[in-house]
C-alpha cells in the first residue's frame, strides 16, 4: 500500500503529521498535490468531533487548498496534469494530495501566488453563493457583515463594495475595524461597545441583508436592524442554535430568514458546488484581477503546526485567513 502524509487529529489540540493511505483520482475526479491548505471554523470543530465530514468524503481534515495537478481521472477534459488551481473540497485537504471532483478546482486567479490562493476558495464560494445567489444584494442596498474581521468578513466586505452596496460590520477591537474600513466598510461598529442595532438604525433604514456567523445569539437583534423587506443570511451558530422568533416582526418588516452551509452541497444540480465554483470563476476572479479584491492573510504556518493554527483561530485574535504550507 502507498503512503502519503496528511494532518490526523488524536484530540483537538494534538493534530499529527503522519503517513496515511494514498488517494487517487476517481472518474470525475483531479489528484492535487497540495501547496497550502486554508484553515477555516469547520476545520476546528472536525478536530474535536463536533462536524463529521458528509457521507463519502475524506475524513482528513481540510476544505480548501491550492496546488498543481498531479493527475486527472476519467472523463475529465478541462484540467491537465501540472497547472496550477485552488479547489473548493468537502474534506482532505490537511495532506500531501487531494483528489477532488474537477467542478470543484479553479485556476488561480491572476495577480495571486500559489500559496495564497488557498485562502480563497472556501470564503469566495460561501460569499457569492450567500450574496449574490441567494441574497442578490444589489447596488445602494446595505450589508451587514458580523465578524468583518474574519476571513469571510474581510472577502465580504470587497466583494459587497465591488458590487455597489454600502457596507456596515460588526468587530470586536479598533485594530479589526481599522481593516475593515481600510478594505471598504463605511460603518464600523465594536460590539463590546455600541449595539449594533442602534448604531444601523440610527444611521440608515436598516440593513437590507445581514450575513450572520452567530446565529441564536443575534436572531432578535437582527431583525430589528433589517430593513423592510431585509433578508438575513445566516451561515453560522457560534452563538448557539435555538432562539424565540417574533413572528409578528418577520411579517411586518416581510423580512426573509435564509440559512445556508456549503459543505454538504452536492457537487452538480442547482446551486450544487461546481454551479457556484463556475459563478466564482466568472464573477469574483476578475474583481481580484483588477483589485477591488484580495486575499486576506494574518499567517502562515507549517503544516506539522495545524494545532497552533487551530488555537490562533479560536483564541479570536486573527483576522482574515490562516494558512497551512507544504514544502516538498
């Protein structure tokens, strides 16, 4: 049996490089070998058994990465052997290789390096599936982003911008809202020291879409700063999972409550992965080729240091992506 190394979680702070079975590419299906792996929330909870991978997908843990392709499997024509992609992944991608369904790569948009193209992925796909798609957030209207500082808050923010739309987000220290507003943001507010809702509706009429991280915590609260006929896009539950409803607000402001994930998507059919991964392809990569977007990076770690990067994340002090590197 081949070998190759990947991340293996003993416990949620003892993360492993060691050798596991090797993967292929199946019929549909690109081998990467992985340059750099984005680090992202599931990433976490996986390492502590709180998010099991979907059915069929690998159990290592990863969801993002940038690479070259080292083989492709049958039936697949439009990637060759040796270029250059970042790929979107339901699990897999703390290792040496990956395979992944070939919808699911992208090319490396221009003026980004391999390395951090890994960031991109996972925060581009969950934000033009979430705005665009499913919000079709529109020029002059107002997004809320909570976390403006993580890495779908910062993507968010460039995106909601390029699009035309104003830009609110919630942060928690004046160093995070100093990079929100130097990517775009037009309102800041620290949530330890103003209510987000009085400052949006002091301001404006409301948030015509909010995209929530945090769920339960901020249900009620949203719906008062949304403005009629508001929408808000939840995408998160890092503040729990139940919550009361006021029906009587909901149907008065005619407001819509979405909840989305993206992981567990299937790959093709209506707004399957590749649908979004096409839709990213075409309507994100050239805002980064003409720089109204960028990737956002605090760090860049070794990937035997996946533990670390892990506490990073949680301890809540980062900002933007965290990112494994491979080295051959």
């Amino acid at each position: 049996m081949t070998t190759m190394r990947a991340i293996v979680a003993e416990s949620p702070d003892t993360l492993i490089w060691q050798e596991v079975p090797d993967v292929s590419a199946g019929a549909g299906e690109v081998l990467i070998k992985v340059a750099a792996a984005g680090v992202n929330r599931a990433d976490v909870l996986q390492a502590a058994g709180k998010y099991p991978p979907p059915p069929g997908a690998s159990d290592i843990i990863g969801m993002e990465v940038s690479g070259c392709i080292a083989d492709v499997g049958t039936g697949v024509t439009q990637w060759s052997v040796g270029q250059e992609v970042c790929a979107l992944l339901a699990g897999g991608g703390y290792a040496e290789y990956v395979a992944v369904p070939a919808g699911q790569a992208m090319p490396i948009p221009v003026s980004v390096n391999l390395v951090d193209a890994a960031a991109l992925p996972e925060v581009a796909c969950t934000v033009w599936s979430n705005l665009v798609m499913t919000a079709h957030l529109s020029p002059g209207q107002l997004l809320l982003i909570h976390g403006g500082a993580s890495g779908i808050g910062t993507h968010a923010i460039q995106v909601g911008r390029a699009l035309g739309a104003r830009v609110a987000v919630t942060a928690g220290s004046t160093e995070k809202l100093e990079l929100c507003r130097g990517l775009g943001a037009q309102i800041t507010i620290n949530y330890h020291d103003e209510d987000f809702v009085a400052r949006v509706k002091g301001e404006t009429d409301g948030a015509d879409v909010i995209l929530d991280i945090m769920g339960a915590a901020y249900l009620d609260r949203n719906i008062d700063a949304l403005a009629t006929d508001g929408q808000l896009v939840i995408i998160g539950m890092q503040g729990g999972v139940k919550a009361e409803l006021n029906l009587g607000k909901l149907l008065t402001k005619r407001t819509r409550i979405i909840g989305t994930t993206l992981r567990a998507r299937a790959v093709s059919g209506r707004n399957g992965k590749s649908v979004i991964v096409a839709a990213v392809t075409d309507s994100v990569w050239p805002m980064i080729a003409n720089g109204q977007v960028r990737p956002i990076i605090s760090t860049r770690l070794p990937i035997q240091e996946a533990a670390q990067a892990h506490q990073m994340l949680l301890s809540g002090n980062s900002y933007g992506k965290i990112l494994l590197t491979l080295n051959d």
